[in-house]
C-alpha cells in the first residue's frame, strides 16, 4: 500500500559507499587545514579579534563538515536518514580526531618540541594511529600546569570544538537522506519553492486531515493571497518526480518587520536587522512531504501565479508569469 507521506527506502547504493569514503579522504586533509589556521595562521593571543577568528574558522569548519555530508548522501543517492546520520557522525568524529593529531604536530614544530625527521603529514598519519600518544599529547599535557580554572575553561572550548564537528554533519546528512527520492526513475525530486504566498490557513489541523482524506484537494485548499506588506499566509514548496505523483509541504508562516520582532536589541543588531525588511519569524507545519497527483506542475505553478496577478496577490521576487497551458491534475 502507498503511503500518504513520504517514506525513505533505505538503500544505500554502492556508490554511496564510495561517496563516503572519498569524503573520508577529503576530510583528512580539511582537518588537516583547520589545524593549520588554528595553530599557525591565526596569532595566539586571549584578544577579542583573535577569539573572533578561531570562533568564524570553528563555525566554518562545521558548516563545511555539513556541506560534506549532504554531498555524500546526494551524490551516493543514499535514502537511508539514520545510517545517513550516523556515516556523518563518522566524517565528524575523523575530522575532529585529525585535527587534534595534527594540532600536537604543528604546536610542537612551533615551539620546538618536536623534532621531524620526515613530512608533518607522515607525522600525523603516524600518531593517529597511536591513540595513547596522542590522548597524552593532545589532552593530558596541555591540563598538567594549568589551574583549576583554567582546565574548566580547556575542557569547555574541547566540548565545544567536538560539538561543532559532530553534529553539523550528522544532521545536515540525516535531513538530506530524508529528501524525497524518485525510485522508478532513480534520481532525487526537484525542490521548488514556490514563489507565490497563500493564504493562512485558521485550521492547519482540519486542513491536515482533510488533505489526508483527499490529496487531490490540495490546489483548491490553497487561495493565493492579496497582497500586503506584512501579513499572515501560507507557504509551499512541491518535491517534482518524474512519474505522476510529485509531494508537497505546506507551512503557515508568520511575517513581520525585522525592527518588531520580539528580539533582544542585541541580537537585531547581529543579525544586520534592517528597516522596512520583512521575514518570517515563526512558521507552522500544515502537512509535510503529502504524496499527490501533479502530473504536470508546471501548468500548476503558472496556475498559481496568474490568480495571484489576477487578484494583487503577492508572488515573491522570481515568480514567473505565463499563460496557462493544459490542466493541472490531469495531462493535456
């Protein structure tokens, strides 16, 4: 029996497998970059501009990481979100244990400690194969002179670090495998956010239940909106598979000025909160990911954005506007 939503396959392909051992690869030398940023590139100094820094490569390291991720299980065309998730603990967790390795390398050729006989790079393949040394090298010495403070202060910024490897991939490849994926044909949906807003819908849970009931309700459920600057409405985005069933998200979104979002001033001044520009602060899913009859969505899109024309709606930047050609749940 089909599913009403989607639901992964579970497959991991063989070439998802190599995606992910060439990521491997990849990321021992990222790992290897960080440490090089962190230790040499960067000056080592308590300074507010210097912390700054290692906090800006911290952060794009992670996101890296999680770029890294979602590429494998693009790539590998795995539909699998937990083994997904797991295989990007792995790219973290390796990257995160070469850094280190290569950390102690580069801080002992800084300060003299370490004489090399052969390549930094031989020198940290070798010590990642020896845990115990690189444990007292990495962690225990650094702990041996410093006080009890300062050890909280280390053991903190370490979970950090770890943190900011771990997860990022982890996650951003579990969502990734979640995508919807066209088995017959064997290649990811196409995401399309719709440009064109709707209107809100008062009762996500009956409209819920209602699109459950009957999926093909869907294009007459949802009114494009008139247009105002600010407002409550609806948001869509259609999953596009070959074959005749395509999937749909559908999301009430709450919009207001960046100046009156309930933010603290602090955090507006982060975020470069502007004047005039409007975004959406909370949203609220109504289905996700619905199995529904599209057989042709482009008719369905130009659909949609004519009525918005037709009645001052508000399609967003990038709408496309033509003339409707055919229906738009069943074939021309």
């Amino acid at each position: 029996m089909t599913s009403l939503t989607y639901q992964p396959s579970g497959r991991i392909p063989r070439i998802g497998l190599c995606a992910l051992l060439a990521t491997a690869l990849a990321t021992t030398f990222l790992a290897q970059g960080y440490a090089w940023l962190m230790i040499s590139a960067i000056p080592h100094s308590k300074s507010e501009v210097t912390l700054l820094f290692r906090l800006v490569a911290l952060l794009g390291m992670g996101t890296a990481l999680a770029v890294l991720a979602r590429r494998v299980a693009a790539w590998g065309k795995i539909r699998h979100p937990a083994w997904m998730g797991w295989a990007g603990a792995a790219i973290g967790l390796l990257a995160w244990y070469v850094q280190w390795a290569a950390c102690v390398v580069l801080g002992g050729m800084r300060d003299g400690d370490i004489g090399l006989d052969f390549s930094a790079m031989e020198f940290v393949a070798g010590l990642c194969f020896r845990p115990e040394a690189l444990f007292v090298w990495g962690f225990e010495i650094p702990l041996i002179n410093a006080s009890v403070t300062m050890r909280a202060a280390l053991i903190a910024c370490w979970l950090i670090e770890f943190c900011a490897f771990l997860f990022p991939p982890m996650l951003a490849g579990r969502k990734r495998a979640a995508m919807p994926f066209c088995e017959k044909s064997d290649k990811w949906a196409t995401e399309i956010d719709v440009t064109t807003d709707f209107e809100w819908l008062d009762d996500p849970q009956a409209a819920r239940h209602l699109l459950e009931a009957d999926p093909t309700r869907f294009a007459s459920l949802l009114v494009p909106c008139v247009n105002e600057p600010v407002g409550n409405h609806a948001r869509v985005t259609v999953y596009r598979c070959p074959g005749p069933d395509s999937f749909i998200t559908i999301r009430n979104c709450r919009e207001m000025p960046e100046e009156a979002a309930p933010l603290p001033h602090e955090v507006k001044s982060l975020i470069g909160a502007s004047a005039g520009k409007v975004e959406c602060f909370w949203e609220e899913p109504v289905v996700e990911l619905l199995r529904v009859p599209i057989p042709d969505p482009d008719a369905l899109l130009r659909h949609w954005s004519d009525a918005a024309n037709d009645r001052g709606g508000c399609a967003r930047p990038g709408a496309r506007v033509e003339p409707p050609r055919g229906s738009i749940l069943s074939k021309s």
